[in-house]
C-alpha cells in the first residue's frame, strides 16, 4: 500500500529522530519498527534530499574564547564578536586558516537572499574566500569591490576584483561588478573621468545598497608587508598612516582611539568610512601582534559591528582596557 504524502513525512521524521536524535543503528531501527535495514539507509538519504535531516558543520567554542567575545560585544557595541582559540606557537598562516573557518560559518549565518555583498582586499581576504562554502541556497547575490586596484604589482589572488570573482564561483547564480580603477588616482580630475565610465559608475552606485561588507584591516606597524608595499606602490607610510594613525580599512586611516584622519582622501576610489559605517553588517577579520593597535582604533572607530579574531589579539585588547 502507497503512503500517503503526509504519512510518508511522518515516517521519515520519525525514522531521523531515531537515527540522529536518539543514536539507534540502523540494524536497530530495522528490529523496532520492521523495516528492512536497507530500506533505514534509503529513506534517511531521501530525509536528507528533501531537507528533513539539515547538516550543519559548527566550529568549536569554548567558554574562554567565548568570554572574550562576550568582552569585546558589551564593550565596544558589536553586533558580534568571534574569538578564534589558537594554540602556542602557532605561524600566522596557521591563524589565518583558523579565522578562514570561523568566518565561513559567519558570513553565511548574516548572508541573506537578495544581497548586494561587498570586499575590500588583502591576504587576510584571500584565505577567508579560498575556503569559503555555502552551508544553504542564496538568491539574487550581487558581489562588489569596496575599493579599486593596488598601484603596484600585487597578486591578483589579493585584489579585490579577484576575490569578488572568486566569491562568486561559490556562490551559485551570483552577480558580480568590478571596479576598473586603482585605489588611488593622480588627480581628482581624473578620478572623476574614470568614474564617469559605465562599468564604475554602476559598481560605485552599488554601494548604496551593500548590506554585508567583508574587510580586512591594515597596521600601520605591518608596512613593510610584502602586499602592503605592492598595493601601494611608492605611497610612503606618511601618505596613508599621518600622524597617530595607526591602521587602516579601504586605505583611510584612524587612531588608537578611533579618530579617523581628518583630512579627506580626494583621489581615493573606494567606499568612504561614513558610508561603511551605514551597512547592516561589516565583518572585520583580523589578527596579528603587529594589528592590535589597528584592532583597538577600528573597534573605537565603529567602523565595523562584527569582529572575528585570535584569542591572543583579544586578550591583548582586553589588557588596554
């Protein structure tokens, strides 16, 4: 006798709880309810194909690292904070494909249909993208440049037109824009020019719709950085940290207190903080000794509401406090 549609999901509920609730074998469930143990198998795989059994792949925590969290939420407004736990001695590469992790999973727990995703650039961004996967279906994604090209010869793997591709071959059916531009222009005259061009124009337009921005965060302390100095060029450190500057996002500098430079970046091709500030949800990612100090100001500038970084650069946060 056919099962009915409703009876039919029944029986597959039933069947999961025993399996995933309750921890039954299959030769066990096969014994308690007289179904056949191949049968079991078919039927849990057809409660994963229409979405009754949902695999989900959550990091660890623990209730150090979910302290500092905690810390870092109350004390400086944060929509949401990760500490990632790392163990001693480990080689920043290591801590990147730790925060690469934890960053999946919350990019894809603020990801929602019908978003206009924006990047910014950098090793740091390279990781989280290369390592990225969807942990559901999207819809009518559009993925975006916060900021044009670097004026010297950095890996294209850390550009942020690249990394916006590369998103989106993750992400099915997406759209993307490119900024075809540096970050820096000579002139404002020619800023002006080159954002005047169709392809620029749109993706600039873009901006105002950005609901999910994903940036990484520049130190003034990290210049002589390899990509630091390729994305520049021979842009000295006096020309993007003045002052008590001492990080940077989209290449506009703030203080260990949050100040951001007065002065404007006239010739800059890419998001300005004002506007960053506005976006629902502007993940930081970040970590680091010679960053700490970029931290502390960016969480004081309130340029981002979720920060995802190492225990260790949040312990040393907490210290300054």
């Amino acid at each position: 006798m056919t099962l009915s549609n409703t009876e039919q999901i029944y029986r597959l509920v039933a069947i999961s709880k025993l399996y995933y609730e309750e921890g039954l074998s299959q030769q066990q469930i096969s014994e308690k309810i007289h179904i056949h143990r191949t049968e079991i198998s078919r039927l849990l795989k057809e409660a994963k194909k229409i979405g009754i059994v949902q695999t989900i792949v959550k990091v660890p925590s623990n209730p150090h690292t979910e302290e500092m969290a905690n810390f870092l939420r109350k004390n400086f407004s944060l929509k949401d904070a990760v500490v990632v736990p790392t163990k001693t001695n480990e080689s920043y590469q290591e801590n990147l494909r730790s925060l690469s992790l934890y960053a999946n999973e919350m990019i894809n727990h603020y990801l929602e249909d019908n978003s206009v995703v924006g990047l910014s650039w950098g090793k740091t961004l390279e990781n989280v993208i290369s390592s990225f996967y969807t942990t559901k279906k999207y819809t009518n994604i559009q993925i975006v440049p916060l900021i044009g090209g670097p004026l010297g010869q950095l890996d294209i793997s850390c550009q942020a037109n690249s990394l916006v591709a590369k998103l989106s071959n993750k992400i099915a059916n997406s759209r993307i824009s490119t900024l075809d531009s540096p970050a820096f222009i000579s002139s404002s005259l020619a800023r002006k020019e080159i954002l005047e061009t169709q392809n620029n124009r749109n993706t600039v337009n873009l901006w105002e719709n950005v609901s999910l921005a994903v940036v990484g965060i520049g130190s003034a302390k990290d210049v002589d950085n390899k990509n630091w100095q390729e994305f520049y060029n021979k842009k000295g450190v006096a020309e993007i940290y003045h002052k008590s500057m001492v990080g940077d996002i989209l290449s506009q500098a703030y203080s260990i207190t949050g100040n951001e430079y007065q002065e404007t970046y006239p010739n800059l091709v890419g998001m300005e903080l004002k506007k960053l500030r506005e976006v629902k949800t502007t993940i930081a990612i970040a970590t680091g000794e010679k960053k700490i100090d970029a931290i502390l100001g960016g969480l004081r500038a309130k340029v981002f509401n979720v920060l995802i970084t190492t225990d260790t650069v949040a312990q040393s946060i907490k210290s300054q406090m």
